[in-house]
C-alpha cells in the first residue's frame, strides 16, 4: 500500500502537474485523518464498554452488600430486643433480683447488661471503596 502511494506521487511530481500532485496529497491527508478519526471512534466505544461493565460490577457488589448489611441490622436489632429485655429485667425491682438470683450466670448476666450496650453499624464496603476512589 505504501509503495503503491510512492509510486503515484513520484509519478505526479515527474509529470510537474501541479493541481494533480496537490489533489493528490489532499487526499493521502484526508485518507490520515479518517483513519484517526475511525481509531478514536473505535477507542471511545472500547471505552463506553469498560466503564458500563465496571458499573455493572459494582452495582453487582452493592447489591450484595446491601443484602448483607440488612441480614446484619436485623442480627443486631434481634440483639438489641435481647439487650432491652435484660435491661428491663435488671431495673424491674425485687421480683426481678428473685429471678437474676436464680440465674446460674449472674456475674454473666450483669456483664452482658451492662458492657453489650454497642452500636453496630453495618459497613458497605463497596460503597466505602467507590467514596474513596473518587468515581462517584
């Protein structure tokens, strides 16, 4: 291809027709920059392409997360009910100190009343990781 265009355009500059050798070349650019153009077409789509499938696979991630992070809200609010019962227990007056008295684990009991006063909050790591990058 490229000694077929050398030999034209040392056929025009041979022939001295001026208007043919420029006609000539306009169109080798022309031809240049069609091909760039279809390049950088053809890279965009590439492109396009990469970042729908990120966003595919992180919104595959979130999803995942999410449904994690609801199974654990409600382990820690099942905790927490638990957490209100013995609070309750603790507090309700002599006929509750009867039945803590009676409890194998006291010691265990006042432990748990008092020091599993947490507040967990579910992390969703996905959408720490997207925060972080900065491709929001």
């Amino acid at each position: 291809m490229v000694t077929l265009f050398r030999r034209i355009r040392e056929k025009l500059v041979q022939s001295g027709s001026l208007t043919k050798y420029l006609l000539y070349a306009t169109g080798e650019i022309l031809l240049v920059v069609v091909g760039i153009l279809i390049a950088l077409q053809v890279n965009n789509w590439n492109e396009n392409r990469k970042t729908a499938t990120e966003e595919q696979t992180l919104l595959a991630q979130l999803l995942e997360d999410l449904e994690f992070a609801r199974i654990q809200s409600q382990q820690f609010i099942q905790l927490e009910k638990q957490n209100i019962d013995r609070l309750r227990l603790a507090l309700g007056g002599e006929e509750s100190l009867v039945r803590i008295s009676q409890l194998p684990n006291r010691e265990l009991f006042f432990f748990e009343v008092l020091w599993n006063l947490s507040h967990d909050i579910p992390v969703i790591v996905s959408y720490a990781d997207l925060k972080n990058s900065g491709n929001t």
